[in-house]
C-alpha cells in the first residue's frame, strides 16, 4: 500500500504575504503572477501533490 | 463432458489457470452420476473432497486481484474484486452444475439426449452469468466542461479547484465531462457507492487510458455527485478522447452485486420514496 499524509497543504506559494502566515506550513513568496504559478508548479511536481487556487493570490499545494 | 470457459471482462490474466480449474470442474461434474450409480463410495468420497477445493477460488482470485490492486494507478475496488471473485466461484459452480446435469441425461437417456441437454444448459448458463449493466439503470450524456474561476464544472457539478492557468487550458482541450443520470431511486443508491463509481472509472480507464501519472494528480478521473439530484458528473482526461466510445464503456460496466441497492423492494423504502 501506498503510505504517506494525504490531505495536508504542503506549501502556500503567493504573492502576498499579508494573507498567510503560522501554522507550521512552509510559505513561498512570489515577486509576481508568474512566478507564482512557476513555483506552485515546481512544488507540486517536487511534493507529488495539486495546485489549488484560492482566487485571492493565494496557491497552495495540497496532497489528495 | 462440456467445459466452460469465463473469461471476464478488462481481465486477461489466469485465464489459463481458470480454463484448467473449469476443466477440472467440468470432469467432477461429469463423473458424479457415473459413479454413485456404480455405485463406487470411495470415488464420491474423493468428488466431495475435490468439490471442497472450489471455494478456494474466490480466495485466490481476491488475493490475486488485491495484490495488483497496490501498483495501480485506477484502482479497481474492493467491492469490484470481492464482485469478480465471487462471480468465478460461481461460475465453477455453474460448471460443475451442468456437467452433472448433461453426464445424468447421458447416463439415463443416452448419448442423442446429450447435445439438447448441453444446449439447455448453456442457455440457463448465459441466463446465471447475465448481470444487469450501468446502461440498464442510468442514461449516459455528454457534459460541458467549464471553469468557474479555478473550480472546474461540469454543468453545475462542481469537481474540483485546479490552480495552475494551464492544467485549466489543458482540461479546457482535452478533458471530457460525461454525465450519468440514474433511472429511479434505487439507480441512484447503486450510483452512491463509491464502490460503483470505482468500478466505472476503472473501466473506462483500463480501456481509454488516462493522462494521470504517479505524483501528477491534476488529470486524475473524478466522479462526483449533484447531490441534490443525485446524477453523477465523470472527470476524465483520456490518452484517446473519443465521448461516444467512452459513453459506450460506461453503459456496460456491470452493476456490481455489494452495491445494488434494493430500496423500492423495502416497505419503508417505498414510503419514503413519495
């Protein structure tokens, strides 16, 4: 069987920091949109999880 | 002596060990009547005991199926293999069944009774094997894939939130959105289980293919449920994206026995129904 934490946000990844912050989860700042989706993209592929999108600047990565 | 051969559908392994233990079966069956008519006790004895070995079957074939289960990507189920083993025990049942049936006509008819009572059986065979099919309980319609923002829909069933600008224009290509709307009451409990809605994915997967890989799950196959309806919405990016043929696979993926709901036939069932 395939073990491992699933449903836990692995990464925020966005390009404002007064959105996020505590909880113990790793937070990348991105200096715009693009980069943004570069990053959010990187760590999904890196953490084997899926992109989400909060519509507020805010991406998370998250495994299912 | 007639043997049967069950090769089940998307299941190409074992055949040969199921043709072989059909044989097996068959030979059992065929000489039962032969032997107690002798009468030869030691030779029933040891039919007895060799029948015993056939509920192994299931066993085998849910060990089998469960250990492939852990390096598939689309997994089957549970309530699929516990429904495919199940259906081999029978089926060697069925064998053994018929083979007694047509050896006790030869055994007091003759030979000529033999090819009439083997035609008999065959027919109730198909009759046992013939489960009824998703296509029998549920219409199977095209969807419109749509993003509202970054939550992924199909028609009003939202699936889920995708974030990255082009997984969304890849699902926007490529994606299909197919929508399965239960006949009655009781197609919609059937369609409930998750158990069901593996089965379905599994399916049309082993036979479309899917873009998913190992640490990507953007692409994976979604099933979800209109729940105030209770129609599901199916999510699927295929290696060969063709609706038509994906609709066909859906409407005949067998109704699995453990999610067969029987609702209507409960009193209570049927109260609260109107």
């Amino acid at each position: 069987m395939d073990t491992g934490i699933v449903g836990l946000i692995l990464a925020i990844v966005t390009t404002k920091p007064e959105l996020v912050g505590g909880g113990g989860c790793p937070i990348f700042l991105a200096a715009n949109q693009k980069e943004q989706e570069r990053l959010s993209l990187y760590l999904a592929r890196i953490l084997g999880g899926v992109v989400h999108d909060l519509e507020n600047g805010v991406y998370f990565i998250c495994r299912h | 002596m007639r043997s049967d051969y069950r090769h089940y559908p998307s299941y190409p392994h074992g055949e040969f060990v199921h043709l072989s233990l059909g044989l097996i079966a068959a030979g059992l069956g065929a000489v039962a009547v032969p032997a107690i008519a002798k009468p030869d006790y030691t030779a029933v004895t040891f039919l007895a005991l060799a029948a015993q070995q056939f509920r192994e079957v299931r066993s085998i074939e849910r060990e089998t199926l469960l250990k492939l289960e852990e390096t598939k990507m689309i997994r089957r189920g549970n309530d699929y293999i516990e429904g495919i083993a199940r259906v081999f025990e029978a089926r060697n049942y069925l064998v053994i069944l018929s083979a007694l049936f047509t050896s006790g006509i030869v055994y007091f008819g003759g030979w000529p009774w033999a090819i009439p009572a083997s035609i008999l059986c065959f027919i109730v065979s198909l009759r046992f094997m013939n489960g009824s099919y998703i296509g029998d309980i549920a219409s199977v319609e095209v969807g419109t894939i749509s993003f509202d923002n970054s939550m992924l829909k199909i028609n009003d069933v939202v699936i889920m939130n995708v974030g990255l600008p082009f997984t969304r224009e890849k699902i926007k290509r490529e994606g299909m959105g197919i929508i399965i709307k239960p006949f009655n009451d009781d197609a919609r409990l059937t369609l409930d289980t998750p158990g069901q809605r593996m089965a379905i994915m599994h399916d049309v997967v082993s036979i479309l293919g899917s873009k998913v890989d190992i640490n990507e799950g953007e692409l994976a196959p979604i099933m979800r449920k209109q729940a105030d309806q209770g129609y599901l919405a199916f999510f699927l990016v295929a290696n060969e994206p063709d609706l038509n043929f994906c609709m066909e696979i859906i409407k005949r993926v067998p109704v699995l026995e453990s999610a067969r709901a029987t609702s209507s036939k409960s009193y209570y069932g049927r109260k609260a129904a109107d």
